[in-house]
C-alpha cells in the first residue's frame, strides 16, 4: 500500500520560530505583542514595517540563535511516526542558503534526522510557492502554521491541516483542517 504524502512547515510547525525571535527580538526593544494578540503580518507583531522586520529577520537568520531553535512541542516524538508510517518531506519558505544550518538545528535535537528538505524561498518573494512544491512533489497533505502560504496549497488541491496558532484564526476552507498539536495531526492522518 502506498503511503500518504505529506509536507511539513518548519518555522512554528515544526522549530519553535516565533518564540526564538520575540526572545532575540527583545534585546533589540522594539514592542512585542503578547502571543494571544498576534495576527496579520509578522512583521506587526513586533511593531515594525515589512522593510524594518526584514533587516531583524535577516540579523536573526545569521545569529546563533536561529541555530539553536527549539522543536515545536510534541515532535520529537512523532518524527519516527512520521518517518516510519507516512512520505514525509519538510516544505519551508527558507532561503535555500540556510539549508546546511536548518538540518543542524534538527540533528542537534534528532541525531537520527534524515528528512528531505524543500527549500521555495517564498519568504523572499522568489521562487515557488509552497502549494507549487506540494503539487510537483504530489502531496495530499501540507501542515502549515502560516496563512500567507495555505491559498496557493489550497489552489493546487492540497488539503491543509493548519497548525492552530493565533495569527491564523481567520483562516478557514472546507479542506483546511485545524489541529492544536502534534498527537492530534497523528491521530487525523491515521483516520485519512
């Protein structure tokens, strides 16, 4: 039998991104909202415009602490699930150069991390979408945190289970599923 084919988000699905960056963004001082408050863009969540977020996203992305991202809760368990019962790949709007640090910060928390990762840079305005890298790798399923990237999945047929997270509250689809952790993505694969 042939095994469901899923993509997976890295930042916030997977590495625990946005806790990191409010962590090395408060060094910085610019005003943070409360998790519970954030939604639209990221870059309002800390008060700055698309071209200021991008210059600390971009400080960030080359610190230590990008590396050292620690795993969403509940995943280190379910890698060898996923690895084991499903064709997993992990899909990331990640620049491509930061590849080599990205599988890094996994093995430091998974030694035995050996997934395959497709890098769209669509977080830079180039490159694919995430639905386009869905649908040429022939995914059913994507897991995604971030509504920017659900419609193009959504317009190439890939159901979303959206990872439930306050800036996506605003986000609904008949094919878009929201799940609260990790036992439960499991638990609604297993039934699929």
């Amino acid at each position: 039998m042939e095994k469901m084919k899923i993509g997976i988000d890295i930042d916030d699905v997977s590495l625990n991104f946005v806790d990191s960056f409010r962590d090395y963004c408060r060094q910085r001082n610019p005003p943070i909202k409360k998790v519970n408050e954030m939604e639209g863009h990221i870059s309002k969540w800390f008060g700055l415009d698309r071209k200021g977020f991008q210059k600390i996203h971009e400080e960030f992305a080359n610190s230590f602490s990008y590396d050292c991202m620690p795993l969403v809760e509940g995943f280190r368990e379910v890698y060898p699930v996923l690895k084991k019962e499903y064709d997993a790949v992990f899909i990331t709007a990640r620049s491509p150069e930061r590849k080599e640090r990205t599988i890094n910060c996994f093995q430091k928390q998974i030694p035995e991390f050996d997934s395959l990762i497709y890098f769209s840079s669509e977080f830079y305005g180039k490159g694919n979408t995430k639905g386009e890298v869905c649908k040429r790798l022939r995914r059913q399923v994507h897991i995604e945190d971030n509504p920017d990237y659900i419609n193009s999945c959504l317009e190439k047929g890939v159901n979303v289970f959206l990872f439930d997270r306050p800036w996506n509250q605003n986000c609904e689809h008949e094919n878009i599923v929201r799940v609260k952790n990790w036992k439960e993505i499991l638990e609604k694969l297993s039934a699929n």
